[in-house]
C-alpha cells in the first residue's frame, strides 16, 4: 500500500513537471535566455496590388513565408492576428495603414510594432527575341518585383515610422525556363519550388524579412 501511495505521489510529481515545463517553454517564446523580452511585432498578411497572371493572389504565397521567416530569426516575437477585433479586417488594415498611419490608434492594442507589405508590381518581361527550339519557341524574360515594406512603432501616443522602403527583386530567367505553365505548376506544387518565380519570391521576402527584423531591433534599442 505504501508503496502505491509512492507510486501515485511520483505520477502526479511528473505531470505536474510536465505542465509546469510545458508553460515553461511556452512563455520563453517570449524571452531570450538571459531573461530578456523579445520586441513584440504584428506581421501582417501581405497585399497583392499588382496585376500580375498568376492565377493566385500573391498573398497566399507570400504571407506565411514572410511570418515564418521573421519567427526563425528567434530575436523577435511574432503576435497572431487572433487578439484583433473581429470586424477588423487585415487586408483593408495594411492598406489603410500605408497611406494614413495614425489610425492605427484606435484599431491596434497591446503590440509594440507593426509591419505592413504590398507587394505592387509583379512583372515578367521579354528582354531578347524569340528563340526557335526544336519543340517550341522561348525567350529570355526578366522579373521585376517590387514591394513598399513599412513598419510603425506603436509604444508611445503617435504611431512612429521607424522603416519605410521600396524593396526591389530583379532577375532574368533563362529561356529554357520561361515557358513555364504556372497554372499547373502553381505555388501549391511540388514542381514550383525550383522554378524561377519560386525562387525569386524567397530572395525578396527574406530581404523584406531582414529589414523588418533588423529595423525594429534598432528601434527597440533606443
């Protein structure tokens, strides 16, 4: 009997180890190891205000990539949209925000910065003649990608903009891969992580996702 009162005693002593760690690690997400809190950032989901032929919005893409990017760097805490009001709405939000900042006063609570990104130019464009192959005709194109990435402080009474930046892609893509059919070969796909969109995309969010981090760093430290 004794010995199964232990038993019960050590059974409880673990889960409640458990639990304790388990809110433990929960609650470091927040803070550095030496005990230091994290700047605390709303990243919003992204706008596609290009005219672009992909068939999906660049958001969809784009969005998650961003956020998960600014998570790896581990110097920051990225807040969920979850604590946002109901009737707010994110893409009107970063839209809004991009052109008239204070009214982020009376929509945004309980962060310390905010990030907004539109993405508004998204172009593939024919730079040599056609080449003629032995299937089909293809030619060299350049993409161009261009984005306005703003981030605002929010710790004082009047939002202050601490970055704003036009971040600019630009690459060619080789005529053996220009005739890509993206319809197909969309965001979804296995096939589309090699392409040159794909890759093209990765390189201008981890630019975006640098510049957010490294400004609101700064801007933190003052």
């Amino acid at each position: 009997m004794h010995k199964v009162k232990k038993a019960i005693i050590f059974a409880f002593s673990v889960l409640a180890f458990s639990s304790c760690h388990q809110e433990s690690n929960e609650e470091q997400l927040m803070v550095h190891l030496d005990g230091r809190i994290k700047p605390q950032l709303l990243s919003l989901d992204i706008v596609d205000s290009t005219n672009s032929c992909l068939s999906w919005d660049l958001s969809q893409e784009l969005s998650p990539m961003l956020h998960h990017e600014l998570k790896n760097f581990g110097s920051l805490y990225i807040k969920n949209t979850d604590f946002l009001d109901e009737e707010v709405d994110i893409f009107e939000l970063n839209k809004s925000i991009q052109r008239n900042p204070k009214m982020l006063n009376s929509k945004i609570a309980n962060t310390e910065f905010i990030s907004a990104v539109e993405i508004f130019e998204h172009k593939v464009t024919p730079i040599r003649q056609k080449i003629q192959t032995s299937h089909q005709k293809a030619q060299t194109c350049l993409l161009s990608i261009k984005a306005r990435v703003k981030v605002f402080d929010l710790r004082k009474s009047q939002p202050e903009l601490v970055l704003s930046e036009i971040v600019h892609y630009e690459s060619s893509i080789p005529w053996q891969l220009s005739n890509i059919d993206y319809r197909k070969t969309n965001y979804l796909t296995t096939q589309y992580k090699l392409t040159p969109l794909a890759l093209g995309h990765r390189h201008l969010v981890s630019n975006m996702a640098k510049k957010i981090h490294d400004y609101v760093l700064l801007a933190k430290s003052k």
